[in-house]
C-alpha cells in the first residue's frame, strides 16, 4: 500500500482500489476494468467543464476563495473566466497521478531508480509491471551500477580468445568432429536476465582484493568485462623493467547460459575454462575452488609446469638466472605457490582516500626489490607521513608488511652532484636526521614518563611545569616541517652514490623533493624485523624512489595507471582498519 501511495499519488488511487475490489469478488478482467475506468474519468472531466462553462456566477460557485471584488475581466491579477475557458476546452488534462503520465516518461523516470526497487515498482499495478518490463531500464540499471557497456545484440567478448569460445567436440562414433559454441547466445537475453541473475548477485566480490598466499600475497581485480565477471590477477611486469604496464591473467569468470543461470568457471591452467566454485566465507572475504584440478596439470609433468611457470612469472629460463640465491627464491616460490591451485580465499582491499594536502596522488606503485623482484605496493597519506604497504612480498618481508615509512617533517636537501655520488656523504646527512629523530623519541619517553609521575603525586602541578618547560626547550627540534607551497618544487639534479646497488640502471636524473624515512628489512621468514634508515626521493607525480643505506641499495618505483573500479574506501577510518587488518594477517 505504501508503495502505491507513494508512485500514484496521495492515499490509495481510485484504480488501484477497485481493482481489489475486483481481485476480491473475482469479476471481470483487467481490460474490462480499465475500459469502465477511462469512462468515468472522461465523464468526471466533462462534468468538472461544465461548472466552469457557467458563467462568472458558475466559476464563483467553484471557486470557495472568490470575492465580490473579483471580476470577469483581465488584469489586476483577478481570474480571466475565458481564458480559463479556452484553457480548459482545448489544453490537455492534467495527470492527477504518477500513473498517468505517458509511457515514455514513465521509463524515464524508472530507469532513475536502482534495480533493486525495481521489482517492488512492478507489484503496484498492472502499467507499471509491463513499464518495468522495458529493455531501456535494465540496460541503464547495468550501465550505471555496473559499467557494462557492450551492446547485448553487439557483443564482442573482452579478454576471451577464439579458442575459448568454441572448442571442437570429436564423436567417437563417427570419427569426425564439429565446432560446438561453448558460450551462449546473448541474442536471445535481456538486460534483466543479465541484472538479476549476474550482476546482482555477484556484486559483492567486484573491486580489488588479496589472495591469500602466505607472504607473496598478490593483487586481484573483479570486474564486468563485457558479459562476464572476470577475476584478473595482477602481475607485475618482468623484473627489472618497472615502468612496463601491468600483466593479467584471468582466474575465473562467471557468465550466463541460456537457462538464466550463472555459471563459474576456473581459468587456470592451460587447458582452457573449467568448472568452478565461489563462495562467500564472510563479509568482504570470499573464496574459489576448481572442481577440475586435473586442468592444471600438463603432460610433461611438474618440471614442464615449472619452466612455464618460469617464463610467465620470470620472463626467463632457469640457465640465464645464474644467481644460486636467486634460483633457490624462485623454486621456492613455485613449490609454494602451486598449492593454492585449487582453492584460494581473498579478503578485499581499498585503494587510499585522496586529500588536499598530499605530496602526490596515492594510490599502486611497483617497485624493484632485489633478488625477489618487482613486489607492488600501496602508497598512502596520513598527515605527516607517507606509507607504503606491500601487497605482494617475499619470505624476508611478507606482504601486508609496512615496507616504508616517510616523515614528510624532515627534508633532506641534497649536496652538488660531487658529493651526491660519496656514500658517505649521504649516509651523514641522513644519519644525522636518524640521530636526531631518536634522540626526541627519548626526550618525549622522558617528558611523558615524568608527567604520568607528576600527576599522581600531590605536588603534580610544579612537576607538570617542569616537564613542559623541558617539551619547550626542543620545540623547535619537535615542530620541523616546511610550509606547503602553491608553487610546484623545482627540479634538482640526482645521481645515485657509487657502491649502491640498483636493479634498474635507468632512473630519473633530477627529482623535487627527499626526505627522511625508515625501510623494514627482515631475516629469512621475518625473523629480527628492523627499521633502517634511508632517503625518499620524489621524482614525479608517478615516480619515487628509496635509497636504502644499510643495504647500499636502491628502489624505483613507479605507478600502476589501470583503471580500478568499485576500489575506493568509504573513509579514512575505514582504510586505516583494512591497512591494520593486512598487518595482521601476516604478523
């Protein structure tokens, strides 16, 4: 009932009571009652011209608010009998309800409303079930809320190769084979198939998310690809090359068959599409399983499976990799990581907020990390300090891991290119800012500790003085940090010191900005987790670096430009719990 008052206007319309009414006695049919209807409204509209037809005493009749002041004449703002007249007599009626506008602006006006309050709309009456019905709604529902754009009657699958689409079935029989469609044909669909039983119920695992990996982690995107929900997995590019695109590789997809029902298969291995499963373990986590596993498997065993592993994931053979280390990581990886084939659980991240005062835009950076490799990982803001969180990592520092931590209070302003490239040199100034930063560490553990001292002591108040006179005497040391400029920075000349090792010899010559920050490095198996000093270089908007001084190493990195729909956090506070939650995941 609300939801008939609330489309055909106030209270309950004329037509939606007499067709209960109707429903109730089991009379008649819906044409007959809207025929009886569309007379009695014509004969009401007929009667309401003839009292206006009356004359001036008629039109004082129907009007309650007409006073003898009012004349039959124009002007002075009193009521103008024969226009009213002729207005009545030839202009079109006024709808007295949502219902009855025309078709084509009830579409309109549907096609505004989310596909789920949809079917609700259908139930109020009978114009509005076949209004709902219309092509023109679902295909705006799927457009808007979904982004798919390909046309139902003109569609090109996105990301499936031919062989995917059809595949030769062999009678035995008759010892010849014929080309059978393995996909449907979407001619014979609707938008609303599409919608209710594709995009809806899957809507939840769209956006970005985690693979759980132990520590390599990964980074997976769902999307709608065209007619599918397809489940890309990330890769980074071939190490060293950080500023090539990234590459994908479909794990699932979920599509329709010509029954209206969704269909999940599996895409690994290199067999082709098999069955599959997804189920929702929890909120924002769910996982996938291959009912198939055998289509993983190749003929020439686990050490053909290796090697192809070793092209795609290292864009080599294992005898041009003559690093004994490096081999060992990479058999280690592929010995792991093969047993997550069959079933794997993702637990969604949020690409980070967006604020005013950020040094650059956030968002996913891949960046070169030695013998492992490029890793991707996440850069965010939070006020005075940049951090980037790894997304995939390594058996020295898993993913979820904070990788960097930036105080974007300590500039480090850089020497002429002859002493950039001494070590040593470097490694003063950022030392010196190392020293300086856990000396106020200690002070502030002392300030706080005799303060906590002072106020459970009865002469708190002369202690609390003292304490912050002695906050007092470092506030220039504890308030560091340039005023933000309108202007951009200027570009300063950069090369790297002698004896710092870089995976990528082709690293920008001049940056903007540096600063003071900490790397986290790790034993095998993030055993003695430490914090070491180093410099952030900011070269671009989509390029940083990191100079890691214990290690004598370097780290470019550059950023992830694939458009990520359905990725962004709620808020801030919601970003900083998922940001908690990865650490967890892997402490």
């Amino acid at each position: 009932m609300a939801v008939c008052a609330r489309l055909c206007g106030v209270g309950q319309s004329r037509r939606c009571r007499r067709r209960q009414r109707q429903n109730q006695q089991d009379q008649g049919s819906d044409s007959d009652m809207d025929e009886e209807e569309e007379e009695r409204i014509v004969g009401q509209r007929q009667a309401d011209v003839g009292v206006v037809g009356g004359g001036c005493g008629g039109l004082e009749s129907g009007v309650a608010t007409a006073g003898p002041s009012d004349a039959c004449e124009y002007g002075s703002g009193h009521v103008n009998r024969k226009s009213l007249l002729d207005h009545t007599n030839t202009g079109p009626p006024h709808p007295q309800s949502l219902s009855e506008l025309p078709p084509e602006l009830l579409v309109e006006i549907l096609s505004l409303l989310p596909g789920t309050a949809l079917p609700n709309v259908a139930l109020v009456c009978k114009k509005f079930r076949q209004i709902v019905n219309t092509e023109t709604i679902w295909r705006r529902r799927c457009t808007e809320e979904f982004g798919m754009k390909d046309d139902l009657r003109k569609m090109e699958v996105g990301g499936v190769s031919s062989r995917d689409l059809y595949v030769k079935r062999v009678n035995p029989r008759v010892k010849s084979g014929r080309f059978m469609k393995l996909l449907p044909d979407y001619e014979h669909m609707d938008y609303r198939d599409i919608y209710t039983h594709l995009l809806h119920p899957y809507r939840h695992i769209l956006g970005l998310w985690q693979p759980d990996i132990g520590p390599y982690g990964g980074l997976l995107n769902v999307v709608v690809d065209g007619l599918f929900i397809i489940g890309w997995m990330y890769l980074p590019p071939h190490d060293p090359r950080v500023e090539d695109p990234m590459r994908r590789r479909p794990l699932f997809r979920i599509h329709m068959w010509e029954s209206k029902k969704a269909t999940v298969e599996c895409m690994y291995g290199h067999k082709g599409p098999h069955k599959g499963d997804i189920q929702t373990v929890k909120k924002d986590e769910f996982s996938t399983k291959c009912n198939q596993t055998d289509h993983h498997r190749m003929p020439g065993g686990r050490q053909e499976e290796f090697r192809t592993w070793l092209e795609e994931e290292w864009g080599r053979t294992l005898e041009e990799i003559f690093h004994e280390h490096m081999q060992e990581l990479i058999l280690m990886k592929f010995i792991y990581t093969s047993q997550y084939d069959n079933c794997l659980t993702y637990r969604r991240i949020y690409l980070p907020p967006t604020m005013p005062t950020d040094l650059l835009q956030p968002g996913l950076f891949k960046g070169t990390y030695g013998s492992h490799g490029l890793e991707i990982v996440m850069l965010s803001f939070h006020e005075a300090s940049a951090r980037a969180t790894k997304l995939t990592g390594d058996p020295n520092v898993p993913a979820g891991q904070l990788t960097l931590d930036v105080d974007l209070t300590r500039p480090v302003v850089l020497p002429d290119l002859e002493q950039q490239r001494n070590i040593e040199e470097l490694s003063r100034l950022v030392l010196g800012v190392h020293e300086q930063v856990q000396r106020e560490a200690e002070q502030q553990a002392k300030v706080a500790s005799v303060k906590g001292a002072a106020e459970g002591a009865c002469g708190g108040a002369n202690a609390a003085e003292g304490a912050e006179a002695d906050c007092g005497a470092c506030s220039d040391s504890c308030q560091p940090g340039p005023s933000s400029s309108t202007n951009p920075p200027e570009a300063q000349p950069f090369v790297l010191p002698l004896g710092v090792m870089a995976r990528n010899e082709v690293y920008p010559r001049s940056c903007t900005k540096c600063f003071y920050g900490t790397g986290l490095i790790a034993g095998h198996g993030f055993t003695s987790p430490e914090r070491t000093p180093g410099l952030f270089v900011l070269f671009d908007e989509d390029r940083f670096g990191f100079i890691w001084l214990e290690l004598k190493s370097f780290s470019l990195y550059s950023r992830l430009t694939d458009h990520l729909a359905h990725a962004h956090a709620p808020n801030m506070e919601r970003f900083e719990a998922m940001l908690r939650n990865m650490q967890s995941w892997t402490s």
